[in-house]
C-alpha cells in the first residue's frame, strides 16, 4: 500500500518555494445560518491547484530531453505549461476545444507549443498518449497518477497547518486528482464530502457502480470537471476511506459562482463554484454544530474580463 503521508509530505518540501501557499477565509456571507472557512486555491499559480502536482511530478526528476506533454481541459495544461517554463523544460499541451478561449490564451501565454482538438478531454488525452509514444516527451497525468495525487494533497497537509477546523471538507470532483490527494493526506480524519455537477458526475457513477465506468459529461464546470472516467487512484482512496458524495445542478453552480463575487469579491470559475454550491443549494445540509470547510479550487472564469487576446 502507497504511504501516502510520505509521499505528500515529500512532495510538500519539493514545492515550498514554487507553489504559492494560498490563504484561508472564514465568512458568514452566504446567509447559511453558520460559517465556512474556505481554502481561496483558486489563487495558486495560473489559477488552480494543478500547479501543485505539475511542481512535484517536474521537480521528482527524470525530464527527458523532449520535454513534458500534457492532456488537459485547461487548467492542467496551464500549470504543467506553467512548471516546465520556471524549470527550464519544453512542454507540448493538448487541449479540447470546449476548453474555451480564456484557457487556451492562459496556456499559449507560457510559450507552450498548444494542440486544440476536437472533442472532449479524453480526446486531448488520447492525443497527448500518442505524442508521448512518438517523442518520448514525459506525460504528466492530470489526475490519475502518484506524483500528481501527492503534489495535490500538499494543499489538505497546507491547510490543516493554517489551523483548519472544520469536521467536514467539501471538495468539487473532476477525474479526482484534488480530492485524492486530500483522501491520501487525511486518511479518514475528517469527513469529506465530494461535489460533482449532475452532468458530469465520474465519482459518483463509479461509487454506484462500484467501479469506474464511463460517463457523458456536459454543462457549465464541463471543461474543468468533465472527465468521462474516475481515476483509479481517487477510485480507491474514495472506496478504501470513504467519502460523502453530491451532485448539484447548473444553475446552482452558476447562482454560487454569482454569490462568491457579490458577497466574497472572488471571481472563479463555474468548477470553483461547485463545492460551495453544494451548502447554498441544500444538496448538502450539515449536522447541528458541525463545522464545515469548502476548497474553491479555480479562478479561470470564461469569458475571462480581461482577455485582450485569443
């Protein structure tokens, strides 16, 4: 079995000084009738948590002189893109067309050579395997791989050193890179509790199922949460530790990302909403008493206000 406290714990000393540590915010302002602390990751580098994995899978060692490629919907390949730059390494990004124009310019603004194509994730991803097989460039996985799980979990092991308090952390669900990692690292001490759009909802068919299945992924987190299977990493930690999981509909996504700007001043993207959207909504309604924590997780909103260029 991987140690996963280990690992992250490495993965931590590997990025101190590359990732940003992102601050925490308690608040009342959403009218919930008790507080939220939540973690603003949306204010990591490039706008998201990738940056996290992408440091510590760069950082582990072993870049080959063809680089790094990278599958993404957008803000993966923005912070592999990102972590190759400040390392001195080639990176070759491929992306969906659904991953929008402010993503795209985000991932070109590194320099990275940027392939569009058609389709879904699991197409730029398919793309990306086959450029790996031809070049020898180092893949690194969104979600689905140890050094990216590890370096997303340094985000958990970095706010229960903030002094996090909370019993219950809810956590928004694409392939499952950000909360395996925060699985990995809190290995059944708090409740966690997975948030995943009602069209795009890989975790919780795979819990269903009892295995990860294929899914159809559509609506506005789509480009950020739609993979089309659970990773298997998240897939096991979810089963082995346990895991609450949620689904919330479009227009309460779109309705909390409104809210975080009216009543917060943070503007993120429909997948930074997704957690959050989880308490405004009631699809997740807590105990009496219990303290509740919610990791807003991207800040890449479409259409970006100020895009200058595409």
């Amino acid at each position: 079995m991987t140690d996963w406290t280990a690992d992250i714990e490495s993965a931590a000393q590997r990025i101190a000084g590359h990732a940003a540590v992102t601050p925490v915010l308690n608040t009342t302002a959403f009218d919930l009738g008790f507080p939220v602390e939540m973690k603003l990751e949306q204010m990591q580098h490039t706008g998201s948590f990738k940056a996290r994995g992408a440091f510590n899978t760069l950082l582990a060692g072993g870049v080959p002189k063809a680089g790094i490629v990278a599958a993404s919907g957008g803000n993966h390949g923005a912070a592999a893109a990102f972590a190759a730059r400040a390392l001195g390494h080639p990176a070759r990004i491929f992306v969906p067309e659904m991953a929008g124009a402010s993503k795209i310019a985000l991932i070109r603004a590194t320099g990275a050579d940027l392939s569009v194509v058609p389709g879904e994730y699991a197409n730029a991803l398919e793309a990306a395997q086959d450029y790996e097989a031809k070049t020898g460039a180092m893949q690194i996985h969104a979600y689905d791989a140890p050094l990216t799980i590890a370096g997303q979990g340094t985000c958990m092991r970095e706010w229960e050193e903030q002094g996090l308090q909370a019993d219950t952390v809810l956590i928004a669900v694409g392939g499952g890179g950000l909360i395996g990692g925060a699985l990995a690292w809190l290995n059944g001490r708090r409740k966690v509790v997975a948030v995943e759009p009602a069209t795009s909802c890989a975790l919780n068919a795979a819990l269903k199922a009892g295995e990860p299945v294929d899914v159809s992924v559509s609506g506005v987190a789509a480009n950020a949460l739609g993979a089309r299977r659970i990773g298997s990493i998240c897939y096991d930690l979810a089963s082995r530790v346990g895991v609450t999981s949620v689904l919330v509909e479009d227009d309460a996504i779109t309705k909390t990302q409104h809210q975080l700007w009216q009543r917060a001043r943070q503007l993120v993207e429909p997948a930074g909403a997704t957690a959050l959207a989880a308490l405004t909504s009631g699809a997740y309604r807590p105990e009496p008493g219990e303290r509740v924590a919610v990791l807003i997780c991207g800040a890449n909103v479409a259409p970006d206000p100020f895009l200058t260029e595409t």
